[in-house]
C-alpha cells in the first residue's frame, strides 16, 4: 500500500476525525433499473482492463445487460419492493447475483461498494434472499463493516436449515476477535501510559506524530501515540480492517523493540497472546481442540489400515435409498461413505468406518467413524477447514496432507490429463485402487447420479455441480471393473 510521509496509508488522510457510525450499514432501497444503470456505467469503466478478476467482471456485467435487455423485451413489472422482476425473470436475480461475486473477487473499494449496491438491490426485492444475504455478509467484512456484516450472516443463518458453512463460527469470531482486541489495547494502555491532552485529537495526526517520535529515537513516547490512536479508532467505530492494518504496524514495532529488551519476548507474552487471539478468531472464529482423540495418519498409515479388508464404497444415490441393500453392505469389512451421506439402516446400512467427505462443506462430520478422510484441492483452505469443522472424539484416525488429494498429489495426474476437478467418491477410489491392498473393492449404487442424488435433508439443495467429470470417472471405472450387477460394480 502507498505511504506517505507520515507512515500512514495514503486512503486515511481524508478520513474526517469525527466519530465514524459503523454500528450498523441498512439496506439502501434500490430498483432493478437503478442497479442496472450503476452496472452499465461500471461495465464502461472495464474496458480494456487486463487484470483477469476485472475481466471476468466485465463480463459478468454483459452478462448481466444482456439477460436485462432480454427481460426487458418482455412486458413485467420492473423496479421497486415488492415489484416481482425476480420472479418473472429468476435468470436475471441469477445474473445480478454472479455480477456481485465477480465485483467482491476483484477485492478494490470501488467493486466493494458496486456488489454491496447489488446486494441492496436484490434485497430491496427479496428480502428473504439467502444468497443475498451471504453476499452482503461476505461483502461487508471485506469493507470492515463488522456490525453490518454480522447481522448479514446472522439473517442468512436464520434462513437456512442448516449452517454447513460454519457462519455461527464466524459470528462468534468476529465478537470474540473485538473483545480480545479490547482487552489488547486496554493491556497496552496500561503499558504506555496514555495522555488525557490525546483525547479529542485526530489519529492520523496521533500516528504521524508518533513517527516522528520514532525517528528521533524516543520510541516510548512514540508506542504511546500509537495506543492512543488505535483506541481512538475502536472508540469512533473505524472499519475493522483499517484497525487491524493499523495494529498489526504496531505491532512489528512493538515486537521489534520487546526483543531488544533483556529476556526478550518472553517478557511481553500476555500482549503477544491476545494479538495472537484476536487475528486466529478473525481469521476462523473459534473452535475447539480437535486433535482430542484423534491420531493422524499418513498413506502408508493408511494403506495398512485397509490390507487384506474387503471394502465397498456407498454412493449417495437414490438407488441405495430406495433398495435394500443394508445388510450386504454392513457385512463388509470396511464401510465408507461420502460427504452428506444419508443413513436408513434397511437401505444403506448403518456403519461407516471410513467417510470421505470434501473439506468445503461440514455435512456429518458429528458423525462417529473410525477413520475420516477430508479432501481439498487448496492446501491453506483445507488447514483451515479441518480446524474448523474437525469435532472431538467424532474420529479415531484422521488423514494428513498426505491423503489430501490422491489423485493430483500421489497420482501426479496433471490437469491436462484430467482437466476436471475429482469428486470425493473417485479420489477415495483412485487411493484404493492405486494402494492395491484390498482384496474386494465393490461400488455400491453408483449410478453417477442416474437416479438422483439420496442425502441429508441439508444437502439436498446442494447442485449436481458440473465442475465434475462423471462421464471421465465412470468410463474409468468400467474399464477397471472385473464384474458388474444392478446394484454392484467390483473392481477386484
């Protein structure tokens, strides 16, 4: 970020210093035609851009004009609460809606506020959007509006039945993320005794101050300028993500300035602790230890887990939740299932030794098993995931980086190769087939979702994503199988 003399971020100069109102960003009542219009002269600014997030902007916004100037053709009312363009045109709340993804992906103020317009615009019209909601919430803290965003998340919440994306998580961690920072600068006020002149006066110039201080070697008095101007920003309610820019610039002084105390950072443990506390809930919220009861291991932990074990793997199909299959599939040695599965004893069976599930969503992951094996693509996503979703005692072995993503890590399969992404049932079943230890290896109901998917309730809303090559993974394992029923398809 550009800085001037002062040290302080160029964008906050302007920033009056009165107190700043956050505690709360309502929704701005605004008509399909007037986001439109915001859409069509932000489109205009786009051109040419080679930046690859601004481009698949651009043509989201195309998109968009295009599918208004469709709707448009068609007689509808249009514009205004209640006027029910979303329902006469749903393809047009679709496109308003991936346009305002695309703008928060660009991460710049000016696609900040050109999504969050959109999302006024969608919940000026649909007030029990859910998509809307995530939107704005999600909009929202990239803007520091914590207040705002919380309620955003809190309003999505309410309207789903189930919160598999760990929103109340979130929530408790942006307020417990507050509270540890209060205490923070509370802790350092107390050690960098602050002066009552301070009040009042701008933190830009309690920080330019400060610099200057620095620079002529009293870094006391300059630590001191700097608490103060961090309390002030809290005070008057400034975005979150200035504060924690802000503090984290502190901080490498204060850090800096510890280790050249005798004793070093041993000394400044406790204000070294809630900095810590007050970034890991931002960045995750809080969770408990889930290493409780749980032993990781690695594929070769893993590979002697499943040798010499006859195993079958259960699709989440409905031709497993309309058959009756439960007791063959129990018999087995080893029992795995996939991501939102679905338990009927007399169709599915009842044990799960082995769940395969994706690191994005948080279906079953209550549910006891001996062994979960959780797959991801992106190795910080999926760290942060499994520490997030991971419950206590719900798993006795737990797969590491090792068995993240068979087929692209052990495989070394290549995009090119295998252009599309794997699903979970075909990266459990590569590992299998590629350990080669297990003496029955049977898929039972995969039709590749001929019939349907057959989840949790919550799940079911779920897309049969196209990102997923299941023509490519079911030619794959025809060519592998040795035997082949209605119901069963044996690769061993």
């Amino acid at each position: 970020m550009k800085r001037v003399r002062t040290g302080w971020p160029a964008r906050r100069l302007d920033r009056r210093s009165a107190p700043a109102s956050h505690t709360e960003v309502p929704i701005r009542p605004t008509t399909l035609d007037q986001s439109i219009e915001s859409c069509a002269a932000h489109s205009g600014k786009l051109v040419a851009n080679r930046d690859r997030r601004r481009g698949e902007l651009a043509e989201a916004l195309r998109q968009l004009l295009v599918v208004h100037a469709r709707s448009s053709a068609a007689p509808a009312p249009r514009g205004g609460r209640g006027s029910g363009w979303s329902k006469e045109f749903p393809e047009l709340l679709d496109a308003l809606l991936e346009a305002g993804n695309k703008a928060l992906s660009c991460w710049s103020a000016a696609e900040l506020h050109l999504a969050l317009s959109i999302t006024d615009a969608v919940l000026t019209e649909r007030p029990g959007s859910r998509a809307g909601w995530r939107l704005r919430a999600r909009v929202l803290e990239e803007l520091g509006e914590d207040a705002g965003a919380i309620e955003a998340h809190e309003r999505y919440v309410a309207l789903c039945r189930d919160d598999d994306l760990g929103i109340t998580a979130r929530v408790a961690g942006l307020r417990e993320s507050a509270a540890r920072l209060e205490a923070l600068l509370t802790l350092l006020a107390e050690e960098f005794p602050q002066d009552a002149r301070w009040r009042g006066v701008a933190p830009t110039e309690l920080w330019a101050e400060g610099l200057d201080l620095d620079e002529r070697g009293d870094r006391e008095g300059a630590a001191a300028r700097w608490v103060a101007a961090l309390r002030t920003m809290t005070a008057e309610r400034w975005p979150s993500t200035e504060v924690s820019e802000s503090l984290d610039a502190f901080m490498d002084h204060y850090t800096a300035a510890a280790a050249r105390r005798p004793g070093g950072l041993a000394g400044a443990g406790t204000v070294l602790a809630l900095y810590a506390d007050h970034a890991r809930l931002r960045a995750q919220g809080p969770v408990p230890d889930p290493d409780t009861g749980t032993e990781l291991i690695t594929v070769g932990d893993f590979r002697n887990l499943v040798a010499g074990k006859s195993v079958c793997l259960v699709a989440n199909s409905q031709k497993v939740g309309r058959g009756t299959l439960g007791a063959e599939i129990d018999s087995y040695d080893l029992v795995v299932r996939f991501n939102s599965f679905r338990i009927d004893p007399a169709a599915t069976g009842s044990r799960t030794d082995i769940h395969a599930t994706i690191h994005k969503h948080g279906f079953n992951w209550d549910r006891k098993v001996e062994t979960r094996l959780v797959f991801g693509g992106l190795q910080e996503p999926w760290k942060q995931s499994v520490r997030q979703r991971l419950v206590p005692g719900a798993q006795r072995y737990l797969g590491d980086a090792s068995l993240r993503w068979p087929l692209r890590n052990l495989g070394k399969v290549p995009e090119s190769a295998w252009p599309t992404i794997p699903t979970s049932g075909f990266n459990m079943l590569w590992l299998l087939d590629f350990l080669d230890v297990s003496p029955t290896l049977d898929l039972i109901g995969f039709d590749f979702y001929a019939t349907g998917a057959y989840r949790l309730d919550g799940a079911m809303k779920l897309p049969i994503t196209s990102v997923h090559g299941y023509l490519s993974e079911k030619e794959w394992v025809m060519d592998r199988a040795t035997s082949r029923t209605e119901t069963r398809i044996s690769l061993r």
